[in-house]
C-alpha cells in the first residue's frame, strides 16, 4: 500500500491482487540524469537494530527527484530508528514513516517519477530487490516512506517511482519479510502489521 488514510497514510494502491486497500524487477541502469540531481549512482545502507544490513544502489538517471530526496533523508538522520511498519512476505516490506503506522512523512511531497504522472524515463519494474516509493493517491505525494520489494508486482510498474536495487543483504530481506505479522488495524485489516519491531538502526551513504 502507499500513503493514504488520514493524510498520509502510506500504503499502495493495488489492484488486482488482495490487497485492495489504499495503501500505497530490477531494471537495467539508464543514461539520463540531471546536473543538479546526485551523480553516478549512490550506494545506501541500512543497518538493522540486530546489526544485519542491506545495500541498495540508486538510480538518479531513472527518478532523480526521488533519489535526491531520499539521500537528502538519510543524511540528516531521518530514517535512523525508524521501522519497517508493514510487511507482506512475498510482496513488499515498507518503512520511513515517522509516526510508525503508515500516516506520517516528511515535511515535504515530492513529483511522482513514474510514467503514469508523465514522467516516461522511468522504467524500472517492480521485481525482488526494488526500492520505491510509497504514496496516496494523488501521483505527487510521496514523502519519506518507501518499500522495498519482496517478489514481483508488474501491476506497480509505471505507478510507482522505483528508484534503486539491492545489492547485498538479499539474506536480510528475506529475514524481514518473514518477520511474524498480524491484521493491521490501519489497513483494514490486511495481515501485515509485525507482532515485533523491525527497527532501522540507521541509514547511510557509502562512500565509493
């Protein structure tokens, strides 16, 4: 799901599968990029509460906007103790929300990077490893809160502003999205809400 149900509620608005609610594939690296926008292409890690980490590299060619907004995020700290608030083994696991239940965000919306908005260059598809962001249903409201992808979902291809992919710590994302899960009461029930926090130690820009 995407953001959506007070006015951030971040959940993805999926069709077809069960997952119904308003809530909110690795691509090859493109060529396009922007001059004001980061260069090359970031790496970025999280650190987990329990020491395990992921590393995603991201890709400003594809959603410029989007990857500048992230790092800009992640240098100041945002995301570090922040969870992963929803979680779908199979699908997807979602986090950055500062309120911890899927309604909160940064102080500031940014473009929606993917096709369906207009936005053509990105044609990253949603397959395990992806990194995107979550949003309501206006195109142009994603915040701070993201998803990372458990398994394909050609169906948030063009909806959804991917903007990076896992390059190590697969073995980390399988153990969150195993993590134990209930009916979410912000999701009309849907069972994805953790029985135990997943807590983001912290998340960083590597040096390359």
């Amino acid at each position: 799901m995407i953001k959506n149900l007070c006015k951030k509620t971040a959940f993805f608005i999926i069709t077809g599968l069960l997952f119904t609610v308003l809530l909110s594939g690795c691509g090859k690296p493109g060529s396009q990029g922007s001059s004001d926008q980061p260069s090359g292409h970031p790496n970025i890690q999280f650190e987990m509460e329990n020491g395990d980490k992921m590393t995603f590299e991201l890709y400003p060619e594809y959603a410029p906007e989007t990857v500048n907004n992230f790092v800009s995020l992640a240098k100041s700290g945002f995301y570090n103790g922040l969870t992963f608030h929803r979680i779908i083994k199979g699908f997807m696991i979602q986090g950055g929300d500062p309120k911890g239940d899927g309604s909160g965000g940064s102080d500031k919306d940014i473009k929606g990077e993917f096709s369906s908005n207009g936005f053509t260059q990105n044609t990253l598809n949603h397959t395990k490893g992806i990194i995107s962001m979550a949003r309501s249903g206006d195109p142009n409201s994603a915040s701070s809160q993201f998803f990372i992808m458990d398994g394909p979902a050609a169906n948030l291809d063009g909806e959804y502003a991917a903007f990076g992919k896992l390059i190590s710590g697969e073995e980390t994302l399988d153990k969150i999205a195993s993590t134990p899960v209930k009916a979410n009461p912000n999701a009309r029930g849907e069972v994805s809400l953790p029985t135990e926090k997943v807590v983001i130690k912290a998340v960083t820009i590597l040096e390359k």
